[in-house]
C-alpha cells in the first residue's frame, strides 16, 4: 500500500529510548535478532514500532510475553495499546531474517560472504521492531555471536574474543546509523591524536588481497580528521574509527556512527587500477562521511523531510575540504558541472522539488541532487551574505546549542539568525521552493553611470505555480574594455523581482562579470556578444567567471550549428589565448578546452523555446571539435607532449591537472591522426587515468578491439576496472551503434546485473550517450525499461534512480515522446512493481506531454 508522508502531519514519538540492547546470531539464511529495548514514555499515545520481512518469534513487555496478532498493515507494524503500558518499561522481542535473500541490500544482507547492513533512511526496521523515524535517539549495546573472524559494530568495543564481540556507542543516535559488519577482513591500521590530545584508533577494513589498494583512503581520513579541527573545532569522539568496503552496495557509503560503509570504489586505488577521478572522489567521500560525525550524527534530522538538513551541509563541507587539498578554482567549476547536469535538469522536469519537500511517498527517491547538490549551494549562498565570521559564529552556536538532538531547518535558520541578527524569513524559500530562479539582466551606460537592471522569475513545478522573490547574492566585477579590472568582487543583495544597481565614475562602459563564484544557484538570461565573452574569457580575474565565459561562447556556437546555423568560430579563435597562455593552471586549461555536453546542450535550446533534436546536436558537437583540432593542431600537439607524465605516478592535485590537458588535447588530436595517439599512450600508460583517457577515444574512433581485449584480460579479475570497461563501451561507442552494444554486452556471464556498481555501469553508460538513449526508433527507451522490469523485484532503490533517465522527456519530439511514454507505462504494469519505481514512474508521466 502506497501511502504519502506529509510535513504537516509530523507529530513528536511519545516514548524515549533510554537504552538499546541487542544481540545476533549470524547465519546465512536464519540470523536471530534478539533485542531488549527500554522505554519512558513523555506524551500520549500507543507504542508503535517498524519492522519489515521479519519472522517474529516472541514479543514481551517486562517479561510479559505479548500476542504476535498485534502485529499489523501487512505485518509492517507494531502497535501496542497505551493502556496496557507502564511509564517505563522494557520491550524485548526475538526475530529471524534471512540475509542471504536480502537482494534490495537495505537492512543486513550478504555481500560475497560478508554480512554488512545498511539502515539508512528505513532499512532497520528490516533487522527487529524498532521506532525507526530519525528523532528517535538512543546510546546502543550490541553482541554479536559469529564464526567470522572480523565482528564490528558502532562505538567502541567492550569485548573480543573468538566467536562473540560486544560494542558499545555512548552517543545517542538513531536506528538508521546502526552498522553491522561480519566478515573475513584484513585492516590497513594507523592513528590520530585529536587536538584534546587523545589517541583514536583508525582501520579500514577490506577483503583479503586488497589490503595495497586502501593506503590512499586511510590518507584521506586522517586529512579529514586534521581538517575538520582546524576549520570548524570539531573533535572525534569514541576511541575507534572503521570503515568497510563493501562490494554490494546502493549508495556511495554511509555515516553510521563510527563504522562507516562504504561502496568498495571508493575505498580502493592504486594508480594501475584507479583514475585521478577515484582518487579525489574517494577523498571527498571519505571526507563527507566523517564530517558526518557531526554534521548528522551528533546533530541529526527530526524528519527525512529535513535531509537536505545534514546531506546539504556535509556536502557543502565536504567541497571545502576538497578546495583546500586541491585547486579551489577548479574543484568550484567542477562542482557547479555536477549541479547543471544534475540538479538543474531535476528542477526544469517532473521530478523537480525543494531541498525541503513537504511530501513524498517513498523517502529513498528523495536521496537527489536537489538535496544534496542544491542542498550545498544554499549553504553556500548563506555563508556568502553573512560572511566567514558570521558563518563560524553560527555554526559554533549550532553545534552547542543541537548537540544531541534531532533538529529542522528553523533550527538550522535560527542559529544564523541569534548569531548575526540577520533576518532570513526570505531566504528560507530556497529551502521550501522548487525550482531553478532565472535572472535576467539588461543594461543601461550614459556618462560613465553603468545602470545593471535585474529582474528574476522561477517557472512553476509540479504542486507549486507561484513562486515569489527570493534572496539573490549576485557577486559580480566589472572589466575595462583593455582588459583590466575597474570594479572588484562586489556582492550585491537582489531581494525584489526587480532591482536596479548603479556605478558610476566609469571611463569606459565595461563589460559585467557575472555571478562570479557562482554565487548563486540560477540560470542568468542577458545580451552579450561573442567579443564581450572572449575578452571576459581572455582577462577576468574571477577563474569561474572566466571559464563561464568560454563556455557560454561554445554553447551558443553549438546551439547555432545544431539548429541549422554557423556557429562556434569566436570560441575557436578565442581558444588560442587558452592554448598558449603558460600561466594557465593546468587544469582550469583542461576545463576551457571541454565543450559543453550534449545534454546541456538539448536543456539549453529547450529553455530557449525549441525542441532539440539529439542527432544534430550530436553531430553539431563533433564537427566543432574537429574545426577546433584542425585549427589549433599544432598548439594542441604540443601540449600534449608538454603534460607527458615524469617520474612516478602521484595522486596530486598536480599531476592530475597535467593528466586532465593532455587527455583534452587527446580527445581533440583524435579526431584528426584517427586514434594513433590514443593507441601509442593505451600501450604506453602506466597509471589507468591515461589508460582509460586513451581507451575512451579508441572506442569513438572505432579502433578498440584490440585495447578492449588487451584490458579485460589484464583485469578481467578486478571487479572495479571492469566496471570501467563496461561503462566506456555504451558511453563512447557512436550512437548508432552504442544500444547494439550494450545488449552484447549484457549478455556476458560477467554483466553481473544484481551488482549496483555493474548495473550502474553499463545501463548509466548507455543513457548518459544522449544521441544513442534517446534514439528516434526509441531502443534506448526500450532497452532500458527491459532491464528495469528485470531489477526492479531485486533492488527496488536502484531501479527507481535509474527511472531519472527518462525525467527529460517531453523536450523532445513527438515521436520521442511517445515511444518514452510507451516504455513507462511498461514498466508501470509491472505485477508487484516497488513502491520506490512506482511512484518515479508516476511522477515522470504525470509531467508534460508536449506531444499531445
């Protein structure tokens, strides 16, 4: 039974947990549960508690034992009469589940003989009867009987010896930061002494033979930990840190209190099996997971209605992190990519919601970018109007005042409020309202007064049309007409759906660096010529504003050549600045020389009024990187040989920038030698950044048989890199050709479909190749539904974000549309299809049809 959760209706537990206890029994297909759990009660009303698949063998009140017919709604919940309840009492019930049938990978299951759970958002209640809601908070003692030589659980140990292990976790926390490890592990170990001066033990657990492959996530904890003391005061707090890699795994990793799980990809690298890519993704996710400790566990959410809550400002964090071990400049450009591709396309479509929702049916749907990405950027936006000491002073004030509490974002709001004497009634619609603002400017320029005129509007999304004004920091310079900056970073407060902002003394009308720092989370709609962006390209100081301009140079020549037009020649000309300018970090060079994606390109021509069609846009993107590699052959050339690798491969925000230009010179190069550098750096590479870089473009060149075999036989054994092989092969194959692949593909004994990662992997390739997923015979929209009718009654959470897929719909043609729409309805007559895919399906076609 589908049921919507609503805000409004949230209402406190009326019981507090003073102590739980439990202990396991493992066994494949019959581990027992026993758990004793004691109770004060502080409000009116029944005790209710979770459970799901469980086979319950006794349920007791203070011994009394307790008839299982109070087990209701389809033997999910609990509900024992208030009357028959003291003011403090002990529930104990004893339970059996199977993990070794546990495909959905939520509550304890195996992974390749290792027990492992994962709780969050309601995956405990699939382990015992719990009240599994977020604000209810408990200290945990927990036994675990097992043959495994490794038995972890959250907190500290109390106990060790062969066969049983007893942990226990002083710090009240809720039931879906309870971890679970059984397993046969080997710990890479080390230590850290916090700022009090106490020694925590670290460990990061992995399966036999991988123990040369987590050196660099251990690294990355420690940083994490040095960092997170010197940039917000916070300490760790229990005398062991684990982490788990973990081959079976739906999300990326978790924050459980003290032993953090983690997807086994982002905890094992080396530089024959690992890109810079994984190597900076497994520092940050091992830095968001421990900013955790505090940013979610000691401090968590009263209500997965709050997730943005702990998600947006552990991100947010998590990016600072990241800033200050590699290059700010390029990990901002990185991050407002991801937001772009992600999160704007969610809000332009049927899945659009606020970082906030006020309802949803299943809560695993809502782990999206609005959350997490918007989440982060909204954080940001505060930060920027109350300044570095204003965000500390609230921050510190949040931390002292929440520690220990399940809190909301009028927590959140309050705290900046009481610390700066700032009032942020507006600015809490960033948190409640769907939906990307549009800022438009316009300019007027008499007698050295430059008048910026701005205006803002937010289109409707589903459940929410009127959308008023909201706070806009817009942090912008401007730039002479020689180049030189007149006006620097300035941030200016745009709170009306109009405004105007003047200055004057002006020798020269400048030309408006804009929103520099993507200041804020909008798109911007002005008149700018291709002269005023390549001389903002060529001489803005702000290394954000600057790659913008480029970018916006090459979308616009794009979009005129994928609509029938020329286009793109200013952007080739101005590329020669890029090209030879020696003071270029390495990286932001990379970055400039990357042409927009085909997607951005398809959302850019549909917010622009048209319907784009992916095989021009294609081919629209193909022909410009060839006039751009017969253009600047020679600059290209040699840069390319000027990045080759010296000495030992390292990990380093260096030598991954040098990496990233070559291979963009690569991917441009290719398209004239046919692939001959690409196969001379294939067989020459010694680290798998390169390696997969020259792969990649022999399969778009059509010249990778040979490299394909070369590598599955070299790591046909490493389940990692052969995740690598299976995306490449859709992603870059030509359109035409790329579904037929895929099928061959899925129909190798090692196309691992129970596997998130490999599922991930090879459909995600597919339908990131935008010409090839979106087809006009509507393949990729068939192939996909197949695969999601097929994993939906395994793992119900990765079918359904794998749903996304189809969230851009009805920009497109009508053909398209229709053969999408035939696809989801498909799906939607599944017998017994999940609550999670059901309710994405829905809201997918509940959206636009523009075909009609």
């Amino acid at each position: 039974m589908t049921v919507t959760q609503y805000l409004a209706d949230w209402r406190p537990y009326p019981f507090e947990i003073t102590q739980t206890r439990l202990e396991f029994d493992i066994a494949p297909r019959a581990t027992r549960v026993r758990s004793q759990i004691d109770f004060r009660r502080f409000g009116a009303g029944d005790l209710v508690l979770d459970g799901a698949g469980l086979r319950t063998l006794s349920l007791t009140i203070d011994g009394r034992a307790l008839p299982l017919d109070l087990i209701r709604e389809d033997d999910e919940r609990l509900v024992i009469p208030a009357a028959d309840l003291p003011a403090s009492f002990t529930f104990a019930a004893e339970v059996e589940i199977n993990p070794e049938a546990n495909t959905a990978l939520e509550g304890l299951y195996l992974s390749g003989g290792m027990f492992c759970t994962q709780c969050e958002a309601e995956g405990f209640r699939h382990i015992t009867w719990y009240p599994d809601r977020p604000d209810v908070m408990a200290p945990f003692q927990v036994t675990i009987n097992s043959d495994m030589p490794v038995l972890l659980s959250n907190g500290n140990p109390v106990s060790q010896a062969p066969g049983r292990a007893v942990w226990q976790d002083p710090w009240k926390k809720p039931a879906y930061l309870f971890a679970l490890v059984a397993g046969d592990l080997r710990a890479i170990s080390d230590s850290f002494t916090t700022m009090s001066g106490r020694k925590v033990a670290l460990n990061v657990w992995v399966r036999p033979g991988d123990e040369g492959r987590a050196g660099y996530a251990m690294e990355s904890l420690i940083r994490s930990m040095k960092w997170d003391e010197e940039v917000y005061g916070r300490e760790y707090d229990l005398d062991v840190f684990n982490i788990v890699a973990v081959d079976d795994f739906n999300m990326g990793a978790m924050e459980n209190k003290g032993l953090n799980i983690f997807n086994s990809k982002l905890v094992l690298a080396t530089a024959e099996t690992a890109t810079d890519d994984d190597y900076e993704r497994i520092e940050a996710v091992i830095g968001h997971e421990y900013f955790h400790n505090w940013t979610g566990n000691r401090i968590t959410c009263r209500d997965w209605f709050q997730l943005c809550l702990k998600e947006g400002l552990t991100v947010f964090r998590d990016q600072q992190f990241t800033s200050d071990m590699r290059s700010a400049a390029v990990k901002r450009i990185r991050d407002v990519q991801t937001l772009r591709a992600r999160q704007f396309r969610e809000d332009a479509g049927p899945l659009a919601h606020p970082p906030r929702p006020d309802h949803y049916q299943e809560i695993n749907n809502f782990y999206t970018a609005t959350v997490y990405e918007k989440g982060a950027e909204v954080i940001g936006m505060l930060k920027r109007l109350v300044g570095d000491e204003g965000y500390r002073a609230a921050l510190d004030l949040y931390f002292d005042r929440h520690d220990g509490q399940a809190c909301t974002i009028e927590d959140w709001i309050a705290v900046f409020q009481d610390a700066t004497g700032r009032d942020l009634t507006q600015f809490k619609r960033w948190y409640t309202d769907a939906g990307t603002p549009r800022l438009t400017l316009s300019e007027d320029w008499a007698e050295g007064r430059l008048t910026l005129n701005f205006s803002q509007d937010t289109a409707p999304t589903p459940g929410q049309a009127d959308k008023p004004a909201r706070v806009i920091p817009i942090a912008l310079g401007l730039i002479g007409p020689n180049g030189d900056e007149v006006l620097p970073t300035t941030v200016l407060e745009m709170t009306e759906p109009s405004q105007s902002f003047s200055f004057d003394g002006l020798g020269a009308r400048p030309v408006v660096s804009l929103l520099r720092g993507f200041s804020a989370p909008v798109t911007v709609s002005r008149e700018i010529c291709a002269t005023e962006q390549a001389l903002l390209l060529a001489h803005d100081t702000d290394p954000y504003a600057r790659w913008q301009a480029g970018h916006d140079l090459a979308l616009d020549g794009l979009i005129a050549r994928a609509t029938g037009h020329d286009g793109g020649e200013e952007f080739n000309r101005a590329l020669a600045g890029v090209l030879t300018d020696a003071t270029a970090d390495p990286a932001f060079a990379a970055l400039c020389l990357v042409l927009p994606g085909e997607e951005e390109i398809a959302t850019t021509i549909a917010a622009r009024g048209a319907i784009p069609d992916p095989d021009a846009i294609h081919a629209a993107r193909r022909a410009l990187m060839l006039d751009i590699a017969t253009t600047h052959e020679r600059a290209l050339a040699r840069l390319y040989d000027a990045m080759t690798q010296t000495g030992d491969y390292r990990p380093d925000a260096e030598g991954a920038a040098r990496r990233s230009l070559r291979l963009a010179c690569l991917a441009y190069l290719s398209r004239l030698d046919g692939g001959a550098r690409a196969e001379a750096l294939y067989k020459s590479a010694t680290n798998m950044t390169e390696r997969q870089g020259a792969l990649e473009q022999l399969i778009a060149t059509g010249r990778d048989k040979d490299a394909l075999a070369d590598f599955a036989a070299e790591f046909g054994g490493n389940r990692l890199v052969m995740d690598k092989w299976f995306m490449v092969q859709p992603l870059r194959t030509a359109p035409g050709n790329a579904v037929a692949r895929t099928r061959e593909l899925a129909a190798r004994p090692d196309f691992d479909w129970k596997n998130p990662n490999r599922f991930r992997a090879l459909i995600g390739g597919l339908t990131a190749n935008h010409a090839a997923f979106h087809a006009a015979d509507g393949s990729g929209y068939d192939f996909l539904a197949e695969w999601l009718m097929r994993l939906d009654p395994v793992n119900p959470q990765t079918t359904a974000r794998m749903c996304s897929a189809f969230e851009t719909i009805s920009r497109y043609d009508s053909g398209r549309q229709a053969l999408a729409r035939a696809a989801l309805v498909r799906i939607a007559a599944l017998p017994g299809l999940s609550r999670n895919t059901a309710e994405m399906v829905t809201r997918i076609l509940a959206g636009p049809d523009q075909g009609q």
